[in-house]
C-alpha cells in the first residue's frame, strides 16, 4: 500500500502518543491526546483491546470510553474488512515497525465508517501504539471519481468515440473520421479531409510541441501512441482528449496509416481537478485548525489564514472584511494575502442591497450566504467583475462568518481560472469558514473575559484600599478614645475606678490592635493569630507584669487564620483571662506560670487555654453566673463566637475556649 500523506501525520501523532504513554503518568497521555482531532489509543495485540483511547474515537464513531474498551476492537470491524485487519494483527505482532491500512468501522447508529490506522509495536510487550483517521470523505471524493469515470466508459459505450484514419505523408492527409467529430470539436468531417492542418491547428498551444513529439516517436519506435491533451473546439472552448492510435505499416515496415480513437474526457479531467483541489483544500482546513489552537489574537488569526489559504489551496487573493454598520454599510479590509491586493483596496466595497450587482463579499455577508462567481465575465451592472478580470480573477467565492447568529463579516477567496469551486471544495471551504468563525467567538470571549477580570481587579484594589483607610480611621479613634481614658485615669479619684477605667482602655487598645493588624496586612479579611497574640500579651504583661522572673509566661500559638468577627472576640477573651491570672492567681512574693495556646484539634475547630498554677478561682465564685465584669465578658465574647467554655479549678485556674475555624 503507497504511504499516503495521513499516514505520515499519523505517524508524527504516534510519536507524541509513544512519549506521552511512556510518561510516569498515563493521565498526561489522556490530557495531550484529547487535543487531538485524530483517534490515539493503546492496543492490546494478544485479545486485540483498546487499553487507552482518547476522546476522538466518540466524536468519530459515537461509542463512549467504557464501550470501546469492554470489546476486542474486531467486533467493530465491517465483515468485509476482517481479514484486513487480522492480516494487520499479525503483522503488529511480529514486530514490523510500521503498519498501516485502511478499514472500515461500525458507528453506533448502525453505519461505518472509512478509518486509516498506523500502528508501532511496542517492543518487548504485547501492546501497540495505535493512530487513527477518519477519512470516509477522501473515499466518499474517490467513489465519486469512479462513478465519473463509469459514466465516461457508459457514455463512450453508448456513443461512438472519434474514429479516425489518416494517411501519413507530408500533409497526413485525413482518409476517413467520424461524424462525430462535430459534437466534440464543431468541425465536419469533409471540413477534415479539406484542410489536414486543422487538427494540429485546434491542438492546445502549451500542449502542442509535446504532442507531436509523442505521434512522432510513435512512428519512430513502433509503439502506439498514447495521449491525453487540450484541444480548442470551432468556438475557441478547451476540451481534454484521450487519443489513442497506431500506424499501419507496410511489408517493409515503411508507415501508411495512422489509426486512432479519439474521445472526450473532459469530464474526467474535471473530476480529477475537483477531486486534487478538494485534497488541497482538506489540507487546508487542517493547518487552519492548527492554526486555532494555538490563535491568541484574532487580527493575527485572521492574517495567519488568508496566508495559509494563498500558500497551501493555489489561490489568487484571499481576504476578509469585516461589516461595518455606517449609512453606506461598508466593508472594512481587515485581513488579506496574494498577489495583488490593490484589487480589494481601489474597490469601495459594500454589503447594501442596490440596484448594482454587489462583490460576491458584499452578498455573503447581506444575505448570510455562500456566494459564488464560477466564472467572471464582463457586465457592465457589475464594475468589480471588469476590475477583477484585469488583475487576472476568473472565479470568486465568499464564505459568510458567522458569529452567534450573526453575520460580522466574509471570508472572499479568488482564483485565476474559472469554474474552480465545485461541489466538495466548496463545503470544505464552508467548514473552514465554520470553524474560523467559531475561533473568533472563542477569542472574543476569552478578551470580553480578561476585562472583566481586569474590571473586577481594579475594583477590588480600589475596595481593598477603602477598607484599608477605614481600618485605619477606626484604629485612630480607638486610640483616641483610649487616650482619654488615660487622660481620666489621671484625674479620677479612687483606685478600684481608676483600675476600672485602666481595664476598659487595655480593652480598646485590644480592638486597636486588631484593625491597627488588618490595615498592615495585605489580607484584609484574615489576621495571622501568633503575632496577634504576642502583641496583646506584651501589652497586658507590660501593665500587670512588672516582675517577669518571678511569673513565667509561656505561649503555644499555631499558624492559624482568624477573621475580623473572630479576632476581636478571641483577642478581648485573652487579654480578660491574662490579665485577672496575673492580677489574682499569684499572691505577692508567689511564683509561679501562665500557659497560652492556641491549636487546631479538629478539621475545623480551634481550642484556645488560658491555665495558670496559682491560687485558683475561689469557692463562693460560680464562673458560669459571674458577678464581675471580666468574666462576664468572656462568657458573652464565646457566644459571639459561637463557641463553647469550660473551666477547671484544680492546681490553679483553667479556662479552655472552643471555636469555629475561619473559613479562608
């Protein structure tokens, strides 16, 4: 079997598929290969299973993952094929580097399709590293060519070719041809046997010189000619001829006659034309669709298709323009290649409906519809045609772009002969237009979503930075209210006020040095809890700890977060239980230690301990109905938590606090 030019994609697939396979993970096989528009599997060759299989095969062949993989992959396999694919097998399983054939495949609704395989053993194992293909169009466009050509032989059966007999001498004077000559080239037969230079006449200037050194090596060599060539009919038209003859010789060997069948195939040469161009066009649509996965600017994605539609499909010009909504509804050049664009910029091309016949661009984009010109002719109703043909365009076609439902635009392609876009290279070029049009949405998208996000960042900055100022502003008038009340411990009269009054201030300065925390952090939501709570004990230990040899202080604090509804409550309870254990638990000249902490016992709980070793609480007092201020605010700041409290009162005082942890 000829390699053919998917073989040799699929062969380069494989090798990505073979280090994506070897690979530690198999998910990054899975990962790579599902951006593949081809099928990329794993097989195993000894009970013939699929071991990995992208997401390719279902859009091919309609079966999900579990599917394929719960079957030999033969079940799949038409009838006709089967021994196709076990002579394959076999070949895989010996080893032979490289393998491929043709096969067809069952789809899930019943029909099949045309698939071409490439296979590379694995060595040392019985697996293979398997690449597939659907190319039920490239046999779909090849039966198409058969039935051409079965409708060739039919009409050359049912109607008698050109029969001919010339004598050869200096003029090859024409003896005999058949009537029907006249339908293929509108000349009569006498008007053959009056003037013998009428068929070199009528042979196709860039065919001529080789022809008749083909008739004259023929008569040289003894072998019949063979040839295929243009001839211009009475009326200037370009057929394609099969001609086919032999010379007669003489007892000497000398040449008397040349006998031939002449017949018009035409028709076939079409085909065949048709067929090469909608080979070039496929491979088009796939280096257009590289091109979209890897497009991040549609200006650029734009350019980089009009390049590749002149460089791989044998264009003239391609360009797109784009609909503009202003009162002439003019078309905006926004992408173009080939030889000459001054064609497209000397025209004022427009999409209105007017009494003049519009550029095929203009139509595409007004009525949402391929537009094709197959063959340009002069027309005075139409000045882009006369324009057109002075810059060498014979054909045109405009694809609409379309882009949720509305047209933006056309993608216009030009040729320089005419009747270029048949059947199938048109509905190719549809799907590239198909997909163009989904490659802009995609980037439109991902820009329209990068300003929102960009949007969204500038208000969350400005919203940071207000947040930030009004931390500020609160710790400012925390520490101005704290102020004053020093200012009045200063003037009051009584000590048991003035330490009322010290108490209150030691708790303002602790909501201060919450918001003094959030306004320094860059979370404004989240404060971190071990330097929170270093600050508050340096705080109340440099008020009611003059002799730190004398009482120890040791602080167990984990790297936790704790909102502002959190840090607040959490903060004043610490500074109330630090500061009535170093106030009471520790009669003078006693010594003893403090132990704080603050861990995370379960997946979303905190527990915060305040123990000392001193006196303990006294036995008249009952923590839960308190009667003094400071406990009675650590009952109430655990609720506000929504938490839980106990205390213990053995060797000194404990008080364990539970609480939600913050969400972050």
């Amino acid at each position: 079997m000829a390699i053919k030019l998917e073989h040799i994609e699929l062969a380069h697939q494989l090798k990505g598929l073979k280090a994506a396979v070897s690979s530690p993970a198999v998910e990054t096989f899975e990962r790579l290969s599902n951006l593949s528009d081809d099928i990329l599997c794993v097989v195993e060759t000894n009970e013939g299973r699929f071991q990995v299989i992208n997401n390719a095969f279902k859009k091919v062949c309609g079966y999900t993952k579990d599917e394929l993989l719960e079957h030999p992959f033969l079940n799949f396999i038409h009838p006709e094929d089967q021994a196709a694919a076990k002579d394959a097998v076999k070949q895989i399983a010996d080893k032979k580097p490289v393998v491929y054939f043709e096969i067809r495949y069952r789809h899930k609704d019943g029909s099949y399709k045309w698939l071409s395989w490439t296979f590379m053993p694995v060595p040392n194992e019985d697996l293979a590293y398997a690449a597939a293909r659907d190319i039920t169009r490239h046999k779909q466009a090849e039966n198409t060519l058969r039935l051409a050509e079965k409708k060739y032989h039919t009409l050359v059966e049912s109607i008698p070719a050109v029969i001919y007999t010339a004598i050869i001498n200096e003029t090859n004077t024409t003896k005999y041809i058949s009537p029907q000559i006249k339908s293929m080239l509108g000349f009569t037969p006498d008007d053959y046997k009056a003037n013998p230079d009428i068929w070199r006449w009528q042979l196709h200037p860039e065919d001529s010189k080789r022809v008749l050194n083909e008739i004259a090596q023929s008569h040289q060599s003894n072998e019949p000619l063979d040839s295929e060539y243009r001839m211009l009919t009475r009326h200037k038209n370009v057929i394609w001829v099969h001609d086919k003859a032999e010379v007669l010789r003489d007892e000497a060997g000398n040449p008397l006659l040349l006998q031939g069948v002449m017949v018009d195939i035409t028709e076939r040469k079409r085909v065949e034309l048709e067929l090469d161009r909608a080979n070039q066009t496929l491979l088009l649509l796939s280096k257009v669709n590289e091109i979209l996965i890897h497009a991040d600017n549609e200006e650029r994605l734009l350019d980089d298709v009009c390049q590749y539609i002149m460089e791989t499909g044998n264009y003239s010009l391609a360009w797109v323009g784009y609909a503009e909504q202003d009162t002439s509804k003019s078309v905006k050049l926004v992408a173009l290649a080939g030889v000459d664009a001054g064609y497209i910029k000397a025209l004022n091309i427009s999409w209105a409906d007017t009494e003049w016949d519009s550029e095929p661009i203009g139509t595409a984009i007004r009525t949402g519809q391929t537009c094709i010109a197959r063959d340009i002719q002069p027309d005075r109703s139409a000045p882009w045609k006369t324009k057109a043909l002075e810059h060498g365009f014979h054909s045109s076609i405009a694809l609409p772009i379309i882009v949720e439902s509305k047209t933006i635009g056309a993608l216009n392609i030009y040729a320089s002969e005419s009747d270029v876009f048949g059947k199938q290279e048109t509905e190719l070029l549809n799907e590239l237009a198909g997909d163009l049009a989904y490659g802009i949405t995609t980037l439109r998208a991902g820009a329209s979503r990068k300003r929102a996000e960009e949007d969204i960042r500038i208000d969350l900055e400005e919203k940071e930075a207000l947040l930030k100022e009004i931390h500020n502003q609160v710790k400012s008038n925390l520490q101005i209210i704290s102020n004053l009340l020093s200012l009045q411990v200063r003037a009051a009269k009584g000590e048991k006020f003035k330490a009322s009054l010290r108490d209150s201030q030691q708790r303002i300065k602790t909501m201060a040095m919450v918001h003094k925390a959030l306004y320094q952090s860059n979370n404004l939501a989240y404060l971190s809890a071990p330097q929170f709570f270093k600050n508050i004990i340096h705080e109340v230990t440099s008020l009611f700890l003059p002799d730190k040899k004398r009482i120890s202080l040791h602080t167990y604090v984990e790297d936790v977060a704790l909102n502002l509804d959190q840090a607040i409550p959490a903060g004043l309870i610490l500074n109330e239980l630090l500061t009535n254990a170093l106030k009471y638990a520790f009669p003078p000249e006693q010594s003893g230690a403090i132990i704080i902490s603050l861990r995370q016992q379960q997946e979303n709980r905190l527990e915060m301990c305040v123990t000392d070793n001193g006196i303990g609480l006294p036995k008249d007092l009952h923590w839960e109905q308190p009667h003094t201020l400071g406990l009675a605010l650590v009952l109430t700041l655990t609720k506000k938590l929504h938490g839980e409290i106990t205390a213990g009162k053995n060797h000194g005082t404990h008080f364990q606090i539970t609480f939600d942890k913050a969400i972050s």
